[in-house]
C-alpha cells in the first residue's frame, strides 16, 4: 500500500516513533500493519495521520506515481545528451523527499551519477560510485547500469581504457536495453587504436541513434566511424567528410559536437603536415570548448602541437601554454596529458637528454601499462630511432619485438 509506505517514510523522517505518530488515532500494532501493507485502513484514519505528519496525502500519492517515470525521462535525456532538459529535470526532481524511499533511491543515485559524468563533475560522480559499491543484492538493472557508470568513468575521465572495455563488456542488454554503451565501447576501442573494433560498436550505436532522431549523437558517431576510415593508408584527405559533419552541427547549433569535429579535423590536417590549417581548426575548437572540461585538455595539446611546428609563437609563450596544460591536467588528474605537457617542456627549451630521459623511465612505461595504443606505438618508434643514434642497439632490440610482435600475422603458410 502506498499510503503505507509514505506515512512511514515522513514519520522516520520526523523522527517519530509509531507510538507517538497513532497517540489518540490507532495503536502502533495499527501503524507497524498500516506502514507494512497488511491491513485494511479507512479514508479517516489515513487522513489523521497524514494530518499530524503535516502532509498532503494525495499529492504525495500523484508524486510518488510519477517518479520512475520522471527518472526514466531524465536517464533518457542524459542518454540522448539533451543537456537543457537534463538540467530542467534535475531541477524538477530536487527537494522531492519521497526520491529517498528505497523504492527510489537506487535508480536516482545511478542517474544523478550519469547526470554528473554528463556536466563533467567527476568528483560527485566519483563520490557516488564509491556509495553505490557498497551497495548489495543490486537488481540486474542496477547492477548492469553501475557496469555502464563505471566504464564511462574510467573511459571519459581516468583514461584507463582497458578498465573501461572489462566494464562496458559486462553489461547484459537483456536486462540493460540502453544501446548507447556500444558507442563508448567503440570510443574505448579507439583509444586503444582498435579500429575494426571501434567501428564495429559505433556501427551499432548508430543504429539506436539514428532510431532516436537524435542528431547530435548521430554526428558523434559519425564522426566516430569518420576517424576509422580515415586513418586508413589509401585515404585521400580530400575526400574528408569533416566540412560536412561541421557544417550540420553549426546549423543545429550543436556547439559541443562542432568542437568535437573541429579537433578532429585538425588531428587529420596534422598528421597529413598542414599545420596552418591545424593550427586554425584547433584554435576554433578552443574557443567552443569549456575550460574545466576534460577535452579542453586534448585540444589545448593539438594547440600546442602545431604552433610549435609552425614556430608562430615565441619559445616563452609555448612555455606558458605548457604550463598552463600541466596545471589543468594536474588540477583535474589526468596523468596522461600531465606526461605529454611535460614532454613539450622538455623539447620547448630543447633539453633532449631529459626529454628521452623522462620518455624512456616515466612517459612510455605509463602509456604502456594503460594500454594507449597511440601514445605507445609513437613512442616506440621515437624511442626505437633515439637508441639507434645513440648506437644502444641492445635497448633498440627490445622495442624492435615489442613492435614485431604487435603487428605479427597468424599465418599457417609453410
């Protein structure tokens, strides 16, 4: 019974016990079966209590039917990246108490901590997965949607990818229908330079996006799928489909995407050597980019990349937005971009020696040992060309298996 259930809830909440909350209305014997569901109730009564609570019974009956409703709502906005109306149902749902009962509790923790990994506050949201750890016998919905939770945090902000991948693959679509997690499995799978992988999953995610209309995760995927295909040896950059996807998120006022395909399209322009053009797109990307995002980070590194091929800017000012990076990264924790900020202030004021010297002890072991494909195998070769110059051929030797073994056929020719 519903009644039950909230005459209890306010009563514990008021610090009542039964005694005090039936004195002159009914026996405690009467609320402890009132409260638990087991006993017939007059209008009267329930009234006379729900009098003494200081409550609308009526109104706390309505707001208690429709919350699971308004918390699938809101999960499915964050789902969608529909920021606004994320925002206006959190302000909605804040200062209703009955989201305390158990009957509530769990999924609303579950959203709010999406909710949080959504605006980029990855301290509450950290806060919240360490309660919801300590939580036992979770439903199988529960239980698959903290797999999801977990593995959007350690994939959007931790960068630890191969933990991110052991959660995502755990999750059990027969009792988690949220397709959306196959798009951060093809991010993961990206990240750890995964191609066949990452657009195979963004494939999928695609799918349910493109069944959803929703256009701005439709353009992240797209885009997802774009960085695949174009990293492929025959690709011809002029065949980009970037101008298109950046040219759609402006016309929906999608900023956040637009950032997001402006940071890419320089990454490309960058690793085809136009740098100007590089240097043009990340600087558009910066200034759509929210500073205390992590992907401020990322594109303040590409930034920093191609100004300092180009030479546009003093030795004094790359300094500075070094600095500036390693500052934010520290800030926020994100060792990875910490190791690349430092590794641009040693090659900034061309100090070599200490540049390999951190590379080799500190950098690469890190990169390796967290499984980022890119960083590693870039560094492999930077490493593998430094000892052969050095003449360390020994050292060269190790990294010379590293990249064989990585890239070794399983043929069964004789």
């Amino acid at each position: 019974m519903i009644q039950g259930k909230i005459i209890k809830f306010y009563r514990e909440l008021q610090g009542l016990r039964q005694a005090d909350l039936g004195n002159q209305i009914c026996s405690s014997t009467h609320i402890s079966k009132i409260e638990r569901g087991i006993t017939e109730v007059s209008d009267e009564t329930i009234d006379l209590l729900a009098n003494r609570l200081q409550i609308n019974m009526q109104v706390e009956i309505e707001t208690y039917l429709s919350l699971n409703s308004l918390l699938n709502e809101w999960h499915d906005s964050i789902i969608l990246k529909l920021n606004s109306k994320a925002t206006s149902i959190k302000t909605k749902l804040e200062g209703i108490l009955l989201l305390k009962i158990q009957d509530f509790y769990r999924l609303f923790t579950l959203v709010l901590t999406r909710y949080y990994l959504l605006i980029g506050e990855q301290t509450l949201a950290k806060a919240l997965i360490d309660e919801m750890d300590c939580w036992r016998e979770l439903s199988p919905y529960d239980q698959n949607m903290l797999y999801h939770i977990k593995g959007k945090f350690y994939l959007d902000y931790q960068g630890e990818y191969k933990l991110a991948i052991s959660y995502l693959k755990k999750i059990n679509v027969t009792y988690y229908n949220n397709p959306e997690y196959y798009y951060d499995l093809a991010v993961a799978y990206m990240c750890m330079n995964s191609q066949v992988l990452a657009y195979h999953y963004a494939s999928k995610a695609l799918q349910f996006f493109g069944k959803e209309n929703c256009f701005n995760r439709i353009l992240e995927t797209e885009m997802l799928m774009l960085i695949q295909v174009e990293q492929e040896e025959t690709f011809d950059i002029k065949d980009s489909g970037y101008p298109r996807l950046i040219e759609m998120a402006d016309n929906l006022g999608l900023n956040d995407q637009k950032a997001k395909l402006l940071h890419n399209y320089a990454y490309l322009q960058f690793r085809n050597g136009n740098y100007e053009k590089a240097f043009d797109y990340y600087s558009q990307s910066l200034d759509l980019r929210d500073r205390s995002h992590p992907h401020y980070l990322v594109t303040l590194e590409g930034y920093l990349n191609a100004a300092t091929k180009l030479g546009i800017k003093s030795e004094q000012s790359l300094i500075k937005l070094a600095k500036k990076g390693q500052a934010l990264a520290k800030k926020t924790n994100d060792t990875m971009y910490f190791h690349y900020f430092q590794l641009h202030l040693f090659k900034i004021q061309h100090l070599i020696d200490e540049y390999y010297h951190y590379l080799e002890t500190v950098a690469y072991p890190f990169f390796k040992e967290m499984g980022y494909g890119l960083a590693t195998e870039n560094y492999e070769i930077k490493l593998f060309d430094y000892y052969i110059e050095r003449g360390e051929v020994e050292l060269a030797n190790r990294l010379t298996l590293s990249i064989v073994e990585r890239y070794r056929k399983n043929s069964k020719l004789v």
